[in-house]
C-alpha cells in the first residue's frame, strides 16, 4: 500500500499509514522507510524526507 500510495504522490498518506502502523503495533521496517523516503527525495521533499530518516533512525533504534 505505502509503495502505491507513493508511486501516486500521495506522501501525505503514505507517511500517514506509516504512523497508523506504528500505532497498531506493526512497526514499518527499514524496506518500508526507505521506499516512502526514497519516493519524497525524487520528487524534491527533501525536508520531509529528512525528518522521516530521522524518526526512522529512532524508532531502528528501539528494537
């Protein structure tokens, strides 16, 4: 779902479903950080991206 919701532009969504995950208990691994990450970074979001890395790195770093 994250990858098509990114394939369409629609990282609002994606990075929303990512915390929705969290939430539930499911955490997103690095693959799912890095396809929403990844996406944001070719369509020039840098500033998002970044703070995704970031809470990405944190929350790699509580398994």
């Amino acid at each position: 779902m994250i990858h098509g919701l990114c394939k369409e532009v629609l990282f609002e969504e994606a990075v929303a479903l990512l915390s929705e995950m969290e939430g539930n208990g499911c955490l997103p691994d690095a693959v799912t950080f890095e396809t929403v990450i990844r996406a944001l970074f070719e369509k020039d979001e840098n500033d998002m991206a970044e703070k995704l890395l970031r809470e990405m790195r944190v929350s790699q770093s509580q398994k």
